[in-house]
C-alpha cells in the first residue's frame, strides 16, 4: 500500500507537467476537416442547382471554385488530422509504463473490500496517514485518469473521421470533375458575348509558321483579325497592381529570374494543382487560344489596347478568338490528373507546395514590350 501511495504522489506531482489535450475547438483539426466536407456538401448542391441557372458558365464557374476550395480545405484538414493523431498516439506510446501503473492501481482500490483497504502494516496510524494521502492525490488521479480517457476518445474519434473521409474525398473529386465537363459544354454553347473580330484561319497559320517565339507571335497578332478589329475604350489602368492571378498558385519564379538551366524569360512561373481552372482576372478580348510552339496551349488576352496577358501552359482552352469576356471568365484548365484520396491524404512534402505539380507561365506586354507582371497581378505570399 506504500509503494501504491508513493506512486500515486508521484503522479499527482507529474500532473502539472503533463501534455496538453486536444486543440481549442476553434483550432480542431476535426472540426477543420469537418467544415471542409460540409463546403464539398455545399459545392454538390451548387452543382445540382447550376443546371437550372440563367447564367450556367457563371454558376458553373462558382461550383468548381467551391469543388477546389473545398478540396483543398479537405486536404489541409484531414492532414492535420493525421498529424494530430500521430501526436497523440506518440504520447500515449511514451507513456505506456505509467498508463500501466494507473490503470493497476484503479483496478486495485476499485476491486479491494473496504476492511482490506483498512489494514495497514503500522496500525491505526498509518492506515490514516495513508488515508490523508489518497485524500490528497485523489483528485490529480481523477484530473489525470480524465485527461488520458479524453486522449483515447480523440485518438479514435480522428482515427473514424479520416476513415469515413475517403467516400466523402471520392465524392468530392467526382464532382469537381463532372462541374468542368458542364463548364467547358456550358462555355462552347454560350453565343451572347460580342465579338471584336473573327479570327482568320489561314493568317493565323500563316503568324504560327512564321514566328519561332512567343514575343514575334504576340507582336504579330494585328494580322490574325479579319476585317476591321473593333475599337475599344477599355481602361483596366486603375486596377494595375491588384489584379488577381488568373489561377490559384505560388509564384516559382519572378519576372527575369534564371531557371536551372540559367535562362531567364520575362514572366512570371506559377504552380498550380492539377486540373486547376485559369480564369480572367478582368474583362477582354481573347485575341488567341490554342496551341503555340512548345509552349502547350495558350491564351492571349486583350485588357486594354495595347496590353496584352499571355498565359502559356494549359491543358484545355475555352472560349473563340475575338470573343469579349467578362471577368471571372473561365478561359482553360491547368493539366494533370486529379489527386487520388490516397494521395491527398498523405503528409509526405506536406506545407512545400509539392501538391502544386503544374505551372502556368504568364507573361504582360505593353506596347509590345514585356513588363514584370507583378506590377499588374496581386501575387502576395504564396500566390
């Protein structure tokens, strides 16, 4: 009974320094990965909603941004899930010996008679001296028998959550990809917007043979409008600087910094994820879209006269040649496969950014010369 109440003592004094239990309910990874599968619940319904909608390329354009962001949230929470229930079973492993010894000597005073629990070695004495003692530790076992219930609980409350999280993740990821097969139907169907020109086949073949870069394309583009290009008034001047990116993303590279291979191009390099919709970050002109060079597919978009966004990279491109946008509109999809639930949840290169394996370049020209597109776009930490 003494070794059983020094023991004791000892734990209650070990209370103080215990390890923390769980995070405060504003900052609950749970409760993270739970918002996130209701915006994926939210997103499902949008997507229900847009066959209905009077504008479906707008409606279907707020699903995928709601599928992406949600998606995204799903990752970051249920990692954070996975790191918390590491955590936790890291402490409860490290404190196996003295989760041992409580559970023992719980299991003893719970299942010992009370005349056992009387008898004491020294007599009369000691048994009070003893009974003044687990007075005193009492409530730090009780305090500490709690908070290890309360670990335990949580280990297994997250252990379900992220196991319940796969059908809501294949979900999520179906839906996001059936909202852009609706979106870029949505978008070939549309013929309200106005048109500056009609884009002339031929001449534009003729510019493509006839340029090796993307800057002699972009100085030529005047020869691919048929027939007289519309003026325009536009002015997007006041919005310089805090435009957004045309994709969600982390800026690799800066405007004339050297790749690996010690080239320097006068863009921008942004990752993206996969599949991630590329938009217009305001109203224009498509003056091209296609396939140009080495560069993939790429969009070059007319703001304003004699500026001119150019975004190389894409896997698909929206929209005609000639056709105003407004903004927000999405012009094409970053390429790469969607993420499998497996892979989202893994914590391997976790917070890098190495989830982001696509890149969109984008590149600004004024008055046929290139320009940093960091004075123009609101780029920020991390994209």
């Amino acid at each position: 009974m003494k070794r059983a109440a020094a023991w004791l003592c000892a734990l209650a004094l070990g209370a103080a320094g215990a390890p923390a239990g769980p995070l405060s309910a504003g900052d609950s990874p749970a409760d993270a990965a739970r918002a996130a599968a209701h915006q994926l619940e939210t997103a499902e319904t949008a997507l229900q909603q847009a066959e209905k909608a009077h504008d479906r390329v707008r409606a279907l354009t707020d699903t995928v941004r709601a599928y992406e962001a949600g998606l995204a949230a799903m990752r970051d929470g249920l990692r954070r899930v996975a790191r918390r229930e590491a955590q936790l079973s890291a402490q409860l492993a490290a404190r196996q010996e003295e989760v041992s010894g409580l559970l023992g000597i719980i299991q003893t005073i719970e299942t010992s008679p009370p005349p056992v629990l009387m008898v004491h070695p020294s007599g009369p004495l000691g048994a009070a001296r003893s009974a003044m003692m687990l007075a005193e530790v009492t409530p730090a076992l009780q305090a500490r028998a709690q908070s290890l219930k309360t670990d335990l609980d949580e280990v297994q409350s997250l252990r379900l959550l992220q196991q319940n999280a796969a059908k809501t993740l294949e979900e999520g990821l179906a839906g996001v990809q059936a909202a852009r097969v609706q979106l870029s139907t949505a978008i070939a169907d549309r013929t309200t917007l106005p048109r500056r020109f009609t884009a002339d086949p031929v001449r534009t073949a003729i510019l493509i043979a006839s340029t090796e870069t993307l800057s002699g394309f972009a100085d030529g583009l005047a020869e691919i409008a048929g027939g007289d290009l519309a003026e325009t008034s536009a002015d997007i001047s006041a919005l310089r600087g805090s435009l957004p990116l045309p994709v969600e993303g982390l800026v690799l590279r800066g405007y004339g910094e050297r790749d690996a291979a010690g080239i320097a191009r006068p863009g921008l390099l942004v990752a993206a994820r996969p599949r991630a919709l590329v938009t217009a970050p305001a109203a224009a002109t498509i003056r091209y879209r296609g396939p140009l060079l080495d560069l993939g597919n790429v969009v070059i978009l007319e703001p304003q006269p004699e500026t001119l966004f150019v975004f190389s990279g894409l896997a698909e491109v929206f929209g005609e040649a000639g056709q105003v946008i407004p903004e927000g509109t999405p012009v094409g999809l970053m390429s790469g496969e969607n993420p499998k639930p497996d892979a989202i949840l893994s914590l391997s290169g976790e917070g890098g950014g190495t989830d982001r394996t696509e890149t969109l370049y984008i590149e600004v020209r004024m008055d046929n010369s290139p320009v940093d597109p960091e004075t123009w776009f609101r780029t920020g930490k991390g994209g």
